[in-house]
C-alpha cells in the first residue's frame, strides 16, 4: 500500500516551498506557520518570515514587537511568541534531541522537525497522516510522511473522502465510507478571539491608552505576553 501512495506523490505532490529545504529553523516555521492555519495562506507569509529573518539567530535577535507585527494576519498569536522564544533558546544552545524541549514545540511539530530535518526515523502524526492510518489499517513508514499528509489534506478528507481518485482505494475497508463531522470551533465573527485580535492590531500599529481599548481583551492579551501595561498605556512588549 505505501509503494502506491509514494508512486501517486511523486506525481501528485503539493509544491510547497519548505519541502526543498532540510533546514530546522525553516521548517520549524512552517509547522508552526501551519498550525490551524490553510496552507495556501501559509506560503506567502513563510517566505516572506524566512526574508526577513534567515537563520534562527535572525530570529532570535529580533524584537517580540516586530515578531508580533510580522504575524498579524496568521492568528493565534501565541504561536509567534512561542517560535521566538525557541529560536532564542536553540541560538544559545543548540537544537535538542528532544525538540519538545523547545517552547510551544509539542510531539507533532518536534516529529515534523526530526523527520523532515534531520532525517530521523519518526512519522510526525497530524489529523491528516492520523486518518489515513485509521482507515486503511495500514503502518506506514516515515517515508510516507509528505504523502499521508498531502492525501489526507487533498482526497482522504475527514467527512466525504474522494474516494473514486484514492491510489489506496481498491485496498482501502473504509472505501466508500462517509463520516460524522468533526467537533469544529466556533465561528470567529463575533468571538472573544476577534476581540483580542482586533484589540492586538491596535497595539501593533502603536501604543494606546487603555481606556481607548476593550480592556477585557487587553487583560487577556497581557496575560499571554502578547502586550503589556504600564501606567494606563498598551504596548507590544520589547
């Protein structure tokens, strides 16, 4: 089954720019990049992150306001702090054996690195790779990796797979199948999450009294590091 997913990937595979590279810190950004956020978005954004900051020690010397005004527009602004405090800690120690050492690096993304980076002998398991697996019954190797993404993400999708261009579908029990839908997050129109990232926006184009701000927002922003507070005034931290 795996000789047929990798013969339909060397045909069928997404152009996506980090796949040419076997640098940890780019492709540390792009998982970290495409964490809830559609690919298609994340390109444009991750060249331009890897101009502006090359190496790990671009990034690591970078400020967390200008980290923070570079991912506007991604969301989950968490994430940007979280990838500058790694590539602070690998510029002044080194990349870990164990990557989930790193900030906001949990077992998926530190797979992703070790597997696409540094060649180890590890499947990273998203949600697409995870699916895949569950309805072929199939143990596929790290060599399937990019495969068992891209089919998952393009065909083996979570509610109506397209099984009718499936490689894997005159193998696959689950052909035919159609699924419940996933648990999905509330709409971000209207939510809490708009607010924070409408008051964050604020922020970033420059430091305002707190009273001009929706101050709910703002105390949960401060409390995530992602702006602070001092003598009434809001502003990116330094």
């Amino acid at each position: 089954m795996e000789e047929l997913l990798l013969a339909w990937f060397r045909t069928d595979a997404r152009e996506l720019p980090w796949r040419k590279s076997r640098d940890p810190y780019a492709i540390l950004v792009s998982e970290v990049m495409s964490q809830q956020t559609q690919v298609d978005r994340v390109v444009p954004r991750w060249q331009r992150w890897l101009e502006r900051w090359p190496t790990v020690e671009a990034l690591a010397a970078a400020s967390s306001a200008d980290v923070i005004r570079e991912w506007q527009g991604l969301g989950y602004n968490r994430r940007a702090l979280n990838l500058h405090r790694a590539a602070q800690h690998v510029a002044a120690h080194g990349w870990h054996d164990d990557l989930t050492e790193l900030p906001g690096v949990g077992r998926y993304t530190a797979d992703a690195v070790a597997c696409f980076a540094f060649g180890r002998n590890v499947l990273p398991v998203d949600v697409n790779v995870r699916r895949v697996s569950e309805r072929t019954g199939h143990a596929f190797t790290p060599a399937a990796a990019q495969a068992l993404m891209d089919l998952g993400a393009t065909i083996c999708l979570a509610r109506v797979p397209r099984c009718g261009c499936c490689p894997l579908a005159e193998h696959c029990p689950s052909r035919g199948r159609r699924f419940e839908p996933l648990r999905k997050q509330g709409p971000f129109e209207g939510s809490f999450r708009q607010r924070r990232a409408a008051a964050l926006r604020l922020v970033a184009d420059a430091e305002l009294p707190l009273h001009e701000l929706d101050e709910e927002a703002v105390s949960s922003l401060a409390r995530d590091g992602l702006v602070r507070v001092v003598a009434g005034t809001v502003s990116l931290p330094s």
